[in-house]
C-alpha cells in the first residue's frame, strides 16, 4: 500500500476534531457518522452510570450492544459538565476541535458557561451543533424532545398505518436517525463555508429532531397551500401511485410493488399473464388506476397468494418487473446481495472478541470510511486524551475522586 492509499484508507475527514458531548441517539449518532469516516471524534460521557445508550437493549452478559454500534470509532472519556473543574477541561478539549455535538435542552450549554459565544472565545473557528426535541427558539423550544414526540410533531404518523387503524409510527428511532444524519452533514456545510471564504469562523447549527423529517414530507405544504388537500392514512398505498402495495404469498411472504410508470406497469401484468389489463381503461394510466386502485389491488393480491415468493422472484426478474421481498434480519443476513456489497462487516470488540453491524455508508471510491472497531467500556481513554491536554495520571486520579472525570 501507498502512503496515499494508506491516507485515503483513514478516510475523508481525518484530520478533523470531533467532541461529542451528546447523550442517547440523535447527537451521537451524527458523531458516529463522522467517525466512521475518519474524524477523531472523542465522545464525552457523564462519570459512573455512563451515556444512557450503554444500558439499552438488546443486552448481552450486562452490556448493551446497541452501545457497540453508537460508539463505534470513538475514543471515550469520562468528564462532568455540570462542574467548574469539568467545565474547564471540556474548554481546554475545545480549544483545537473543529465540530462540538451536544442535545441538551436549549439554556444547559449556556447554564454550564459552555454557549457559542465562550466557545467561539476560545476557539473562533469551532463549529457547535445543537440537537433539541423543538429547535432552540420558539414557543416549544423548553420542552424535552423524544424522537416519538417529534414524529408525532412532523405530521408523519398522521398518514402512516391503515385508515381504520390508529396511526403508526416507525419500529426504530426515525426522527433520532434523520436528525443525526441531517447535523452530520449540516456540520460538514458550515466547515466547508469556514475553510472556503469564511474567514476560519465557525459558527451555530440549530437541529431539532421535527424539522428533518418535517422537510422529507416533500409536497404535502404546497398541496396543501394550494389544493386544500390533507393526506390521509391509505395503509400501504399512495393516493398518487398505483398499484403500490404489499402483497402475500402462496407461502406467507410478502413483496412490494411501486408500478406507476406505464411501462412497469405493463411489464407487471404481462409477467402476470394479464396484458389486456394494460388496455383496460380503468388501467391506461397511472391517474385512472388510482382512482380505481381497489379492485386493481384485489386482481394483483390474488395472483401473489397462488405462487410462491422464490417462483415470483424468479418471474419478476427475468420480464425486469421492480419488486423486493419484504425481509427481516435473517433474510437480510442470508442474503448474497449484502454480502457482495459488504453491508454487514465484522468489528474487533473488546467483550465479544468480534462482532458483526452494519458497515459505513455510503461508499467512497477513493477514500472510503471504515469502521475500526466497536464502542468499547467507559472512560476507555481516559488517559490519553487527558494526558494529551496536559492532565498527568496523578491529576486524573484526583479528578477521579472528585466525581469530575
């Protein structure tokens, strides 16, 4: 290997400072994606109990694995902000970081003497990203934020799940998830800005945990603006796609199917051995098989429950019908497609010896992110980092002591 290739294989944001000073999901996560991409990302935990995350199922022999994957990539240290003494070692930590992550509520920075304004004192070129349930100003802004309450919050839930149903909402943490992902990438635009006629300042990025999902319900504001119209809960459908649905099996799998462009559609009922439906002018196109999706929905569930989901599949991808099977996790792990695109890597962990997770995504040609290894026990690195500010070991025992670190 080439010294470039060995760079290129640290990743593309090695070089860049992270403190992580985040609790739970939505602002470590964000961390994480940067670490997996090479940043030095020091995650900050409260001393004794540790981050919450670190005692969330599921659990294996008292130890949270969740953890393994949130933590990945990150030198961990101990440290309480709620302390003068803490306060001013997260300042020294500050002082050459470029990206500082924390989701307190908005004013518990600022209470601590940790705001933007003595950040960017000590360190004018310090990008701080702020993650709240409701944004830091508003009339909600006080409130706890949870990733449930702020699906609730986007409108999401409201036309998710089956109209003669309750509304749904996502099985993982959705808006915790789009949050982070959202604050990674909003923090990379403010160091981009920074370094590329910025002048070197950083500056405040201000993510709540509603606005990112709120912003992926596309063209429900101006329908709305414009139209009048309020979207209702159509189970697995879309009132301006059809047919799209899940549909059973002979054998009790499921399979998806979006076909609104006409071409797919007829490549669906030719494979099905109905092309007349495609002449059928409650069929001809995709606005008329909306408007008569239900009896069109019955014709296509009832040819999935005679046939089997491997026959389908099979069917499907020699006429290039677009289709996928519904998976869980044993499908998905089984399955050779995310073995050749490497989806699923196994990490070095210190518990378990070896565990496997979800590798790094998306995928760089040139330098590539990585994940070295898994999130490891509390306060892990403690030494060197602090050793790295010019805290010697006989200091961090007494720090120790004092409930600081």
């Amino acid at each position: 290997m080439t010294q470039s290739e060995a760079r290129a294989s640290e990743g593309p944001l090695k070089g860049l400072k992270v403190i992580d000073a985040g609790t739970m999901i939505a602002g470590p996560l964000a961390a994480t994606h940067m670490a997996d991409f090479g940043a030095d990302v020091i995650k900050i935990e409260q001393p004794g109990e540790g981050d919450s995350m670190r005692h969330w199922a599921p659990m294996k022999e008292g130890k949270s694995l969740w953890w393994k994957v949130i933590a990945r990539n990150k030198r961990l240290i101990t440290l309480s902000l709620s302390t003068k003494e803490g306060q001013e070692i997260f300042k020294s930590l500050v002082q050459d970081a470029d990206v500082v992550i924390e989701n307190y509520r908005p004013g518990t920075f600022e209470r601590w003497g940790l705001g933007y304004d003595e950040l960017a004192r000590i360190n004018r070129k310090v990008v701080l990203v702020r993650v709240s349930g409701f944004g830091q100003t508003g009339p909600y802004s006080h409130r706890g934020g949870y990733g449930t309450v702020a699906e609730c919050f986007s409108g999401a839930p409201s036309f998710t799940g089956f109209p003669d149903r309750p509304p749904t909402l996502p099985g993982f943490p959705l808006a915790d998830s789009t949050a982070a992902t959202f604050a990674a990438m909003a923090a990379m635009f403010a160091i981009y800005q920074r370094d590329q006629g910025g002048g070197g300042r950083g500056q405040v990025i201000d993510v709540s945990l509603y606005e990112p999902l709120f912003r992926l319900i596309e063209a429900q504001v101006i329908g709305f603006d414009q139209l009048g119209i309020v979207k209702t809960r159509q189970g697995n459908r879309l009132a301006e796609d059809s047919p799209r649905n899940t549909y059973e099996t002979r054998d009790g799998r499921w399979v998806g199917i979006s076909a609104s462009s006409q071409r797919t559609f007829e490549r669906l009922v030719e494979t099905m051995g109905r092309p007349e439906l495609a002449k059928d002018r409650r069929y001809a196109d995709n606005v008329t098989r909306c408007a008569h999706a239900d009896e069109l929905d019955a014709l296509i569930a009832d040819w999935f429950k005679e046939r089997d989901l491997a026959e389908i599949m099979q069917l499907f991808d020699r006429a290039n019908v677009v289709a996928g099977p519904v998976y869980d996790i044993r499908d998905i792990m089984a399955d050779p497609h995310y073995r050749a695109r490497e989806n699923i890597v196994s990490v070095p962990d210190g518990d378990f010896g070896s565990v496997r997770m979800q590798n790094v995504a998306p995928r760089f040609s040139r330098t590539p992110g990585r994940v070295r290894h898994a999130g490891g026990a509390i306060g892990a690195d403690n030494p060197e980092v602090f050793a790295g500010i010019g805290i010697g070991l006989d200091e961090q025992r007494r720090l120790a002591a004092a409930g600081v670190i």
